[in-house]
C-alpha cells in the first residue's frame, strides 16, 4: 500500500510532456506545472499563431505568458528525488494507448525500446538486453519501436518477407520467389532498399534545389513588390504634384477673369454714370432756364420783354447725342459663352487623355501575362466601356445611344468638316484609346458588319486601301455575314468558320500582342485569334454596310 502511495505521489510531480520528474518546475495561469525547457519549446511551436495553450487543459493565453521558477514545487521535486522514490517504477514507464509495447512483458507491460525486424517483436529496455549481451543477436536489425512488424510477415507463407519483386513492385518471402514470383526480377529487400535510397537522395537533392529555386524567387518577388510600391508611391506623389498645380492655374485663370471682369465692370459704370451726371446737369439747367423764359412770357412791358429775351433764349451747348447711344450688346454673356467653350474642351482633353492615363495605369504588368480567359464571365473582368468618336465617322453614319451605336443611312449627316474624319469609306473610331486588357463586345441587326482595330494614324481621306479596315498594316478587321466569317488584315482574307451569332466578342492583351473575336450566344466560341506585336494603341471600329446598325454593349 506504501509503495502505491509512492507512485501517487511521483504523478503528482511529473511533467505531462516529458512525463518524467519536474526539472525547473513552473506553474502557468490556468494552475498546471511543466520543467520549464518543455512548456518553452511547447509554446515555441505556437508562436506563429500567437496563442498559447496549455498542454493538459487547452486553456489559451494571449500574449505569451512570462514564465517564472516555481520555488515551492522545485524544492518538494528536490526533496522527492533525495528519498530515492524516483527508482520505483513510474507509470510513464507503462506503455500507453499510443505507445508500442513490449511483446515479452507479461501483465502491465511496459513501453517498447526497439523492435527487432529479425525476430518481429518488440523488447522493453530489459528483455532488450539479450540482445546487446549476446553475439547470436548480432545481426538482427533493432529499429525504433513499431506497430507494423506484422506487416513484414508473408500472410501466403507466414516467412519473414526478405526480398522485393521489381516486376510486381512488392516485398515478398523466399518461398514467393520460387513460386508465385517465379521468373520475375527479384532482389534482396536491402539491395532494392540501397537502389530506391539513391534515387532518394537525387530525389531530395532536387528538391532542396528546387527549395533554392523558389526561395530565390521568392526573394525576387519580394524586391518586385518593393520596387513596384516605391514606383506607385513615386507616381501618387508626382501625379498629385502635376494635378495641384493644374488646378492651381485654373483657380489663377478664374481669379484673373473675376478680376478682369470686375476691372471691366467698374470702367463701363463709371462712364455711364459720367454721362448721366452731364446729362441730369443738362436737365437742370434747361428746366431753370424754361422757367427763366416762362416767366418773361409774362412780362407786359414790351421794352422790358425785348430788352431781357436776347440773353435768356441762348441755350448752352447740348450734349452729344451720339455719345448715349445705347448698342445692343450682351454685355458679359460672351465671356460666359467663352468660359463655357473652354470647360467642353477641356472635358473633352480629360476625357480622353484620362482614359489613356487609367489604361497606362492598368498596363503595368509586373510578371508575365494571365492565360487568355476561357468563360464569359472572365472576359467580364477586363471589359471596358467604348464609346464612337463623331470628329472620325463619315458623314453618312448616324450615331445615337451616347454614341454608342452607329447606323448607316442614305442622308448625309451634318457633321462639321474634320481631318480625323472617314470620308469614303462608312467606319468610324472609338473615342477611347485601348491598351492593356480589354473586352468589349459588339452586337449588330444580323446583316453585315465590319468589327475592328486600327491605330490612330490609319489614313482617313479618300478611297484607297490605306483608308480600308482590314486592308493595310494599320487595322485587324474580322468581316461578319448572317452565316459565315471573314479575317482581313494587311489586304490578305482568312475565311472564319464558326456559329453564327449577332454578337462578337472582343479580348485584346495589348502587351502580350493577342487580339481574339468570340461568337457570343450561351456559350464563346473562338472564331480568330491574331499574335503579333502592338507598336501603339488601338482604337476599336466599325465598318457599316447599307441599312445596317451596330453598337458596342453595355456590359454589367
């Protein structure tokens, strides 16, 4: 009864990692104690995930808890070790449920030191002995204990499994060789072993290789993600620095134009108040000379009349009529007229250029180009909303839906003269410049349609391929009838085949040189792809035939 006290008491002052006696016992917040050295490389463990656990309870702690000596328990440890009770046996010394067990120990059986894989069991530290002290043991392989000797027992022969068929890639026993295996390629385990060791260590070595590899990667995206955020950050700081100082020099025109304004205003009033002035002095004057010649009307002395009218019927001189003359001016209305003018020209510059300026923003393209999509709805991350340019279309293209659709009619169109303009041939160009990644798509009255690209210094004058989608070096056209498909490019034809639809898509990757036309219905089909080299921004266009319209989706 005594000595199971001494086990008792032996728990108690155990440590459940190492499951041996307290070394530099420490006691954490939810009341249990480990040796110090075992709860450190614990909760190292754990460090990534910045909570701590106890071993026992799985209580957490954030943050990590300091860890002080426990004096108490260290010396109740110390006096427990002086008692010489450690040598009785400790339960740790017991195989577990997750422990190997000795095969030779009868009753409680402690845990397995080795197994031997001549003799398939498994010894604790002291049945282990014989095979240390004697040489018949010699040359029995001890490995570490395991669960799985049974499985080196040929369950056909009931024989240690020795050898390896290289025909059937299994081990099997001597008896296989000789039977079942007869004639196949049969080695011993360990030459087998020594041959797939080799290809291990070549199997490792490009594998710590390819650890280097990537590691070096690794650290090449990393100095691309610095470089790309100092050059983003760099460009914030300038774009800022260009965009406040534009609109510094619009607040300085609009105070020059208020002042100018205000300067003019005030000279116009002063004149017209100098004139009015005269022009009420004038007044008075005549008003006390008409009263002056009134009251002489009623004078009877006729000498007297005679005598006084000379003086008093000289006017003093009138002002100049012409000098009050009101013309019939608007006054300020023309500066707001000119303010106004410049405000659409100005939205129309930052229209287009600040699509140029978002495109080149979306171009940056640190590692390689994505694959090209394979849905619609990857297509839909890249789409991008195109509007036609009226300055290019010819005059007998009707555009309408925000300039969206284009329609070709027998009426010219009074369109002012451009020099961007088509003049023969019925195209017109978008308003927005593409590069990048882009989608767009096309859907037209089921006649026919030219859908393209071109870049902006294609000819526009005259009738001459250099003019024409599709027939110079300068446009990709892809020519859609109700039932058939047609490329043009450089005045070369490349016949399409593909379902007929009246909708096409469109993908541009301009870095990478693609250009990909879709028919569009409930599934993409690719009818045309081109690879080549974008040297400047596309436009995309539309060629129209009689009666027919197109116009560029909306896309949600």
């Amino acid at each position: 009864m005594e000595q199971k006290g001494v086990q008792l008491d032996r728990e108690t002052f155990s440590c459940s990692i190492c499951l041996d006696l307290l070394k530099d016992p420490v006691t954490i917040p939810c009341g249990h104690s480990y040796c110090m050295s075992c709860i450190k490389s614990f909760w190292d463990r754990e460090d990534q995930r910045k909570i701590y656990s106890c071993p026992q309870c799985r209580q957490t702690f954030t943050p990590r808890p300091v860890l002080v000596k426990n004096t108490m328990l260290a010396a109740l440890v110390e006096q427990l070790k002086k008692t010489g009770l450690q040598a009785a046996p400790a339960d740790h010394c017991y195989a577990g449920p997750e422990d190997v067990a000795c095969d030779v120990c009868t009753g409680r059986k402690l845990k397995a030191l080795k197994s031997c894989l001549q003799c398939l069991v498994s010894y604790c530290e002291n049945h282990l002995q014989p095979h240390f002290e004697s040489t018949k043991f010699n040359k029995h392989k001890l490995v570490d204990p395991s669960e799985k000797l049974q499985e080196n027992i040929c369950s056909r022969h009931d024989e240690v499994m020795k050898m390896f068929c290289r025909t059937d890639q299994q081990s099997i026993c001597y008896l296989c060789s000789v039977d079942e295996h007869k004639g196949h390629d049969t080695v011993s385990a360990a030459a087998e072993r020594t041959e797939r060791q080799r290809e291990l260590e070549v199997s490792r070595q490009n594998i710590q290789q390819r650890i280097q590899d990537r590691e070096k990667d690794v650290k090449l995206l990393q100095q691309e993600v610095e470089a790309v955020s100092r050059s983003a950050n760099k460009a914030v700081e300038d774009s800022e620095k260009i965009l406040t100082e534009l609109i510094r020099l619009i607040q300085k025109r609009s105070s020059d134009v208020k002042q100018q304004i205000r300067s003019q205003q005030e000279t116009e009033v002063s004149r017209v108040k100098e004139l009015q002035e005269k022009l009420e002095q004038e007044i008075t004057e005549l008003k006390r000379k008409d009263a002056e010649l009134k009251q002489l009307s009623y004078t009877e002395d006729h000498n007297q009349f005679l005598h006084n009218y000379p003086s008093l019927s000289q006017l003093s001189a009138s002002t100049d009529s012409s000098s009050i003359n009101i013309r019939p001016l608007r006054y300020f209305e023309d500066v707001t007229a000119a303010v106004s003018e410049l405000r659409d020209q100005l939205q129309d510059i930052l229209r287009e250029k600040w699509t140029n300026i978002s495109l080149t923003v979306t171009d940056v393209d640190v590692l390689l180009p994505e694959p090209e999509p394979k849905t619609r709805a990857g297509f839909l991350r890249y789409s991008h909303e195109i509007t036609l340019d009226p300055n290019t279309a010819n005059t007998q293209l009707l555009l309408s839906d925000g300039n969206r659709k284009a329609e070709r009619t027998s009426q010219q169109q009074s369109y002012p003269r451009h020099p961007d303009r088509f003049t023969v041939w019925y195209q017109v160009l978008s308003r927005e410049s593409l590069t990048g990644r882009c989608y767009w798509e096309v859907e037209w009255g089921g006649g026919r349609v030219g859908v393209a690209v071109a870049y902006e210094d294609i000819s526009r004058a005259g009738d001459s391929n250099e003019c024409r989608f599709g027939y110079n070096d300068k446009s990709w056209m892809l020519y859609c009838d109700t039932d058939s498909y047609k490329f043009w490019f450089n005045n070369i034809k490349t016949r399409v085949s593909g379902p007929g639809s009246s909708r096409v898509g469109v993908y541009l990757d301009h870095s990478a040189g693609i250009l990909s036309f879709y028919s569009v219905s409930e599934t993409m089909t690719l009818l045309h792809r081109v690879q080549t080299t974008f040297t400047q921004p596309l436009y995309a266009g539309l060629c129209l035939y009689p009666g027919e319209t197109a116009e560029f989706c909306e896309l949600k």
